[in-house]
C-alpha cells in the first residue's frame, strides 16, 4: 500500500517537475540564439518566447543586403570539370548544390536556404547556420550541360562587404482623382482607351508619374516597385479576372517624388485568376 501511493504521488508530481525542466532548458537557447542574430546583424523575433526555438529572419532585410555586396569568392570550372558533372544527376537540383557546396565551403550545419524572389538564372539564394552567419550563393543553370547547376560565387552578408545605401525615392500610388492637373487630364485620356498601355510623365522637376493601364477584363497587378538614385524599376503582371468574384484593377498610377533619369518596366505573362470551387451560399 505504502508503494502504490508512492508511485501516485511521484505521478502527479512528475508534469509541474517536466514542465519547469523544459522552461530551464529552451530559455537559454533562445537567449543564444538572440544574442547571435544581435551581434551578426540578423533581427531575432519580437520579444522571444521563453520557449521559443528559433529566432525570427528578416528575409526582406536580408534580400535586400544581399544585392549590395561587393566582394565575392567562386569557383572556376572548364568545359572537361562541367562535362564530368554533367553525368552527376544531384545537379540538376539548385537546392542540392547549395546545401552541398555550403556544408564543404563555408559552414557544416545549415539552418535555412532561401532562394531571392526575382532571380531565376543566375539564382541568388540565402544560406545560414544557427550562429548567425548568412551567405549569399550565385547559381547558373548550364543548359548545354544537361540542366546542372554550379555555383559562380558567394559572399558573407555583412555591412563591411555592402555598397553604399542608394538615396530611395518616395512613392505612392494613388486614385486619379488625387492627381492634380495636368496629370489628371493626361491620365483619364489613357485610361478611357481601354487598352493596355505604359506610360510615363515628368511634369515639373520635382515629380514623376507612370500610369500602366490593362485591356478590356484584366487587371494590373504590381509585383514589384525599386525606385533609388533617379533610377526607377517596376515589375508587374496583366491578371485575368472574374469581375463579379474579385473586381479589378484597371489601371495604376504611380507618383514619384523625384525626376526619374532612368525608368525600366517589366510586364511578366498574363495570368487567369478564377473560382473553381462549386458555389456556396
């Protein structure tokens, strides 16, 4: 009788003993791991959980970091090294290079590998380890290789291996009925078209305005807006719409608080957004 109520109480002590464990044991990694993301540059969560396992990443932050450094280090391959890694099937996997080429060139444990939203071939992808070190990979893809990947460079992200910030331009975009004249009127014979257009105005030396219109039931789509250093870039798309299920947006007009001196647009392929779910009142 004596063991059986030994055992009860061991029983119903265990959990509040298990639980308190537990808080001694994360909490210290946590605080390692925030440490870490402080002294390296790379944000930690909002007020890290005392039992939290890992901090937060930034991957915007570090998207953008990434496109300034200035100094990097790459293999050199010949046409016999890429023919012989032509037989080699792991190549034709960008993530398999990456992690591969990481675990023997830069650090043995990898905690994440994150690929830049943009970058296709060359492909720029993050990798990092658990103590803060991030790196960015530079990819090709060799078509006349069979389809494998090789790694061109790669660069620790840090603010010693950055370029300068460029001076960002101020943007918005806003209704034309906000657009004063003459860009209102400029703008509303554009847009009663009806038809894809883009198109772009400097009025006086202090603004610039772009206005990119779709065709009859699409709506535009902006993916993408980089304005710095009197250099203006825009990526969007044309999306295929059901007007009564989503509305759309047929035009964007985008005004710029500085003269633009420079100004690239990418239209990327139209693409069809419909409901095919059975109707459900």
């Amino acid at each position: 009788m004596n063991k059986l109520w030994i055992v009860v109480c061991f029983l119903l002590i265990l959990p509040a003993c298990k639980g308190d464990l537990i808080r001694d044991v994360q909490a210290p990694v946590a605080t390692q791991l925030q440490e870490n993301s402080q002294a390296t540059g790379i944000p930690s969560s909002q007020g890290v959980d005392e039992n939290a396992e890992l901090s937060f990443i930034d991957f915007d932050k570090l998207s953008k970091q990434a496109l300034r450094l200035t100094t990097t280090t790459g293999p050199d391959y010949s046409s016999d090294d890429l023919e012989t890694m032509s037989q080699e099937d792991w190549r034709k996997d960008y993530t398999e290079v990456v992690k591969r080429y990481a675990e023997k060139n830069l650090f043995s444990e990898i905690a994440f590998i994150n690929s830049l939203d943009g970058f296709y071939n060359p492909r720029y992808v993050l990798v990092g380890n658990d103590n803060g070190l991030v790196y960015r990979v530079q990819l090709v893809k060799h078509y006349n290789y069979g389809g494998i990947w090789t790694v061109r460079d790669h660069a620790e992200i840090n603010e010693a291996n950055s370029a300068t910030q460029y001076e960002i331009i101020e943007y918005a975009i806003i209704d034309i009925e906000e657009a004063e004249e003459p860009i209102s009127s400029w703008a509303q014979e554009i847009i009663t078209k009806d038809k894809a257009a883009e198109e772009y105005f400097i009025g006086d030396s202090s603004k610039t305005y772009i206005l990119l219109t779709s065709d009859p039931g699409e709506s535009i789509e902006v993916m993408e807006i980089k304005a710095a250093d009197s250099s203006i870039s825009i990526q969007y798309a044309n999306t295929i719409v059901d007007e009564e299920m989503y509305g759309r947006q047929p035009y964007v007009l985008i005004q710029f608080d500085s003269p633009a001196m420079d100004i690239i647009i990418r239209k990327y392929a139209s693409r069809t957004t419909k409901d095919i779910r059975p109707f459900m009142p």
